[in-house]
C-alpha cells in the first residue's frame, strides 16, 4: 500500500545571498516566491529576503518607498501581491505599532496610517500578536506590551484585546475597527497562533486562537536536570545540583566538578519563563 500522506524534505541546493539563523521572523508565499521579513539573532534582521522556489536561489530585492526598520514577533499577512506589516520589536523592549504594506510586484514600501475606532485608541505597541487575514479583514488579538518608561526596561502586560482593520481594494487600509464580540473571549496571551476556518455548507467563518503563553510558565519544572559542557578540557558538570522552588521564585545552588579541569570562573544559567 503506497503511503500518500505528507512528506518532509529538507532543502539542501541552494544559491544567492542566504538569511542568517533566526527567529521570530514571518514568511509568506506569493506564488513561486517565498517572503521572509524580521527576526532576531544577536540584532534585529533588517533585510527582506526572497527564496524562489523553482529556481532555488535567495535574493534580496531592491526595495524602495517607506522602508521599515527590522523588527520581531510582528504581524505579517498576504493578500495576492501585496504584504502587510504591524507591529513587533524594533529593538530591545521597544515595540511598535506602526502599519506597513509591501507591494511585492513593485517592491515598494509604504507606511499606512489607519483612522482609530470609533471612542477608542489605536492598538498600542506590541509583539507576539497573531494577525489573521480573511477576506477585506485583518485580525489582531493579543499580544505582549511594554510598560516599562526605562528603554532598557521591561514590565511586560499581556494582551486580550480584539482589533480587526478594513483593507481597502489592491492598496492601503480604510481603519480599525473593535468588533462586537460575545460569549468568554480568550484570556491574555502572546505567541500564540491563530486561523481563519470557513465550513462546508455556507457557514460562518471561525477564527480559532491555539496556545500561547501569560507569564505563568510553560508548565511544571521537570523532574530531571542535565548538565553538559560543550568542548573537551572544560569543567565538567556540577557535582550535584539542588533546586528549589515556591510561588513566585527559583533558588538552585551547585557543588564543584569532580573534574575541574583548572579553575572555574563561571557557570551560564537561563531561564526561561
């Protein structure tokens, strides 16, 4: 029996100027074309990038008009040639609301100025918002704010508001719009991902919210730890290590190495929340 079910392949044959290793970025397809824009890795990535699938070559376009600034965990949606951009992280712990399109036949950059909904503000400056396109509609939910005055600060707020921005026909964007909305909407959240689902039958489109994170965590700690050192001749991994932890904090404390390998200056440790 002949399996006809998906199949990865990994892209090996590859030419032209390749993206350096990143996340946080977004990509679109635009028929042969694939779009990628954004993300961060020691800096924000500035550069538009553009794999032609056929040819399998990367180039960079020559873009012009309103160019954004590079920026991570933003908003990035497709509708036929053009791209639109909102929001995300411009540098650290700033964020941005600001609107861009992209017309992919053109490589031409605009910055687009919605009109705010009607007895409300624009959406406030953000990362890790879903955006979703259907039909003449885009849809924003949640996210995570700043609101930190220091720049080099971060007091994180998370998200649970609902925007939605008419398009208008081929280029440019009528406002923003709150809808309506009942029943228990979503709680707070950021990275999370969401779609726009239209059943069978004529019936009304859904949009689904999956997943996401609010501070609390990513679930229980887990229940093993392990230590590696990266080249031969460094210290190896602590002797023994204790974790303890309550409601709001962490306190781990180690023993030495039993192959010290000369002396220890540090240990790195990241945390995660």
């Amino acid at each position: 029996m002949i399996n006809k079910g998906p199949k990865w392949k990994r892209v090996r044959s590859y030419a032209g100027p390749v993206p350096r290793a990143r996340h946080g970025h977004r990509a679109v397809s635009i028929r042969e074309l694939v779009v990628v824009f954004g993300g961060g890795n020691e800096g924000i990535a500035t550069n538009l990038h553009v794999y032609n699938s056929v040819t399998r070559q990367w180039f960079l376009p020559a873009v012009r008009g309103d160019i954004p600034p590079g920026c991570a965990a933003h908003g990035f949606v497709c509708e036929g040639t053009r791209i639109l951009v909102f929001g995300g992280m411009v540098e650290f712990g700033q964020y941005t609301n600001s609107l861009y399109e992209l017309q992919a036949s053109r490589w031409l950059w605009k910055k687009l100025k919605p009109r705010p909904p009607r007895n409300a503000s624009l959406p406030c400056p953000r990362i890790g918002h879903s955006f979703t396109l259907h039909a003449n509609k885009c849809y924003l939910f949640g996210g995570m704010a700043n609101d930190s005055e220091d720049p080099n600060g971060n007091i994180p707020r998370y998200l649970d508001d609902f925007y939605e921005l008419e398009l208008q026909v081929q280029s440019g964007v009528k406002g923003w719009n709150i809808p309506e909305t009942k029943g228990g909407g979503p709680s707070a959240r950021e990275s999370h991902s969401s779609v726009v689902y239209c059943g069978k039958g004529g019936s009304g489109p859904k949009l689904y919210i999956f997943g996401g994170m609010c501070g609390r965590g990513l679930g229980n700690f887990s229940p093993v730890s392990e230590f590696k050192t990266c080249q031969l001749g460094f210290p190896g991994a602590p002797s023994a290590v204790k974790i303890t932890k309550d409601k709001d904090s962490v306190h781990i404390t180690w023993e030495p190495p039993t192959s010290p390998s000369g002396k220890i200056t540090e240990y790195s440790m990241y945390l995660a929340p």
